[in-house]
C-alpha cells in the first residue's frame, strides 16, 4: 500500500487535532487543580491515602448490599 493510504482523511485528521487540543485543555486544567491543592496545604501522599480509604468504604459498602 501506498503511504499516502495510511494517512488519515481530512476529517478524520480535523477530528485527531480537536481530541488533542481536548487533551491539552484537560492536562492544564488539572494541572491548575493540582497546584492549587498542593497551596492549600495537601500532600501527594495524603490524597492517596483518602482515596485507597474511600475504595476501601465502597467495597464494604457493596458488600453489606449484597446481604
């Protein structure tokens, strides 16, 4: 095959950039998010902490719904 082929079409390629710049708005925003917990006084390891707790409470919560 030719590797003109391979190359996406025009709106397939359009659509390619729009996720990307998609992509890029969702990766700043959460940096922001990120930089503003980290000045409210947050630790990279506490957060970990709470979330492995509240998957923690979900799994006791599903399994007192199962009885």
């Amino acid at each position: 095959p030719s590797p003109r082929s391979c190359q996406p079409n025009g709106a397939n390629e359009e659509a390619l950039r729009y996720e990307i710049e998609e992509l890029k708005q969702k990766d700043l925003a959460l940096d922001q998010e990120i930089a503003q917990l980290l000045s409210e006084g947050y630790s990279l390891e506490e957060l970990e902490k709470h979330i492995s707790l509240l998957h923690e409470y979900n799994d006791i919560k599903d399994a007192g719904q199962m009885l």
